[in-house]
C-alpha cells in the first residue's frame, strides 16, 4: 500500500519545521516534540482522579503519573503500565495522557506512567534502571493505590516499547509476579540495529524515522565504548523469552522499526508466548499519538483497549 495520505500530510508539518529536531538542542527538541504532538493528539478527557507520585529510584526519586478512571472510587482495578516514547532523549507523560486517560476509562483501569530519566543529562542505563524500580514498585505496592496484582499489564510507544520488552524479560527471572499482557506499539527490540531485517531500508527513506535520525539519538543516549548486544538495548537477542507474557505487538507498514516488532512477535511464539501481531498499513513511525489527525491513531488504540479488556477478564 502507498503512505496513506494522512501519514504524507504528518509528514509534510514535520518536515516544514524551520528546525528539525536532530539539529536542536535535547531542551529544545523535547519542547518542539511535545508541542507538535499536543496540537495533533486527542483531547482530554476527564478520569476520576489524577496522581503524581514519587518513589525512591536508584539515583533519586521517580515521579509516576496515575490516572483512575471514572466512577471507580475505593474500587480494586486492573493496572496497566505504560512507558512513553522519543528515543530516550524526549517523550513524556503528558504527551501520552490523552491516550492514557482514554484506556483508563475504556478499560476501567488504574494507569500508571513513570518519568524516567532522559539523556544526554543521564546516558543508558539510567531509563532502564527507572524502569524496572517502577515497575518493581507497582508489583510490590499496586494493593496501596486499589490495584490489583494478579491483573497487572505493560506497555510502551517506541523506546518505551523496548522498556516494557526489558522489564517483562527481567521480571520473568525472578519469582515475583509477573504481568498478564505486554503491549509493544512500534517496538525498539534492537536499538543498535544488530539484526539484518528489511524494514531497516527505510532509515534511508523520508519517513520521519531516518538514519540521521537514529544516529542523533544513539550519540545522546550511548556512553562510550558500550557492549553493541546488551539485551537492555535488544530484548529481541535474548537466548531464552520463554515465560514471558502473551504480547500484542502493533507496527507501521513505513516504519523502519516494522520488522523489530515483527520479528518479535516470530520470536515469542517460537518461546510459546501467544502475540498477536497487527501492521497498519500506509503509516509511519509515531502515528499513535496524532489521534486529531489519524485515523489509525484510533484504531490502534481501540485495539489496545480491546486487549487489556480481554487480559483483564480472564
């Protein structure tokens, strides 16, 4: 299928910016991208209660955003997750809130979304160690906060995608609980590009997610000298994914990180984890967070919702 007019006009506004984002500094490019995507993204929506709490990490404390949907007051509810994306070096909550109020109303669901550290200020493997304390924090302490621990699930946009492949991966070794669902929209499984997949062609294409781009994000994200295979980077080099949680894997038809997903869906299932696998055809990297402008944003996330109902009800 060709790029669906609507991705073409996304990427016509990304790329009449006077600046492109790899050519500013981090400060400036996390304003310019959360500001662009504020102004395309679904509005609002009310939930009961919004929450921002702080827990100790392994370098100071760690804020966490937690939306309870509505009507649900003093209710034991479902937990979800969910780690936003932007190379590790932009991204925040409040550009995914809209999406994430809408699951925690649809689904009737807490929702919890950490901060975790960005770089260049705090290189790998700042973000992953947040991660994993936050999601250790919620299995630990969802009881505190009327979630329910035998229903939690995961998930993440892009580089969040690969913080929800890590800590599923990691919390499987260990004898906690673990989660229900994994939830990977347009994963990095392989963020230093070590598989030879096909998708990988399009970094040389005009579709948002370049090489140049890619580049940017690793010289800001990478200390120097680092192992090229460390499965925090590449979840999809594990040995071993056997024991993880069923996935739903969602990719775009001109993405270059299509097949990272993709293969990953191949690789869980190889393991005996079930993964449903969907690739929306005609769209680019990113289409999940346009909801006033895409109309797969809508779908996307309906089939998000679909799924952590599903998990949740069984």
């Amino acid at each position: 299928m060709p790029l669906h007019p609507q991705a073409q006009e996304l990427l016509d506004s990304l790329t009449s910016a006077p600046t492109a984002l790899n050519q500013m500094t981090p400060k400036n490019a996390r304003l310019a991208y959360d500001k662009f995507i504020k102004k395309r993204n679904f509005n609002l929506e009310p939930v009961d209660n919004v929450k921002d709490q702080m827990i100790d990490g392994p370098n100071g404390p760690i804020s966490m955003r937690i939306f309870w949907p509505k009507n649900t007051v003093s209710k034991v509810l479902p937990v979800f997750m969910f780690f936003h994306g932007g190379g590790f070096v932009m991204g925040s909550v409040e550009s995914r809130e809209p999406q994430l109020r809408k699951i925690a109303n649809k689904v009737g669901c807490i929702v919890i979304a950490p901060r975790y550290r960005l770089a260049p200020e705090n290189k790998f493997p700042a973000a992953h160690a947040d991660s994993l304390t936050a999601a250790n924090w919620v299995i630990n302490n969802a009881q505190s906060i009327n979630g329910n621990l035998a229903k939690l699930a995961i998930g993440g946009d892009s580089a969040g995608g690969n913080l929800a492949a890590f800590i599923c991966q990691n919390v499987a070794k260990s004898e906690t609980e673990n989660f229900i669902l994994q939830v990977l929209i347009y994963p990095t499984t392989d963020f230093l590009f070590n598989l030879d997949l096909p998708s990988y062609k399009l970094l040389d294409e005009p579709y948002f997610l370049t090489r140049s781009q890619i580049d940017w994000y690793q010289n800001q994200f990478l200390p120097d000298g680092i192992d090229r295979r460390d499965l925090r980077l590449g979840p999809a080099l594990a040995e071993n994914l056997s024991g993880l949680p069923p996935a739903l894997i969602i990719t775009a038809e001109f993405d270059p990180l299509r097949d990272d997903g993709k293969n990953y869906a191949v690789l869980l299932r190889k393991s005996g984890s079930p993964a449903k696998y969907i690739c929306y055809d005609g769209m680019i990297h990113g289409f999940f967070h346009y909801g006033k402008i895409i109309d797969a944003a809508d779908s996307s996330l309906k089939e998000v919702i679909k799924s952590l109902k599903k998990a949740f009800s069984s």
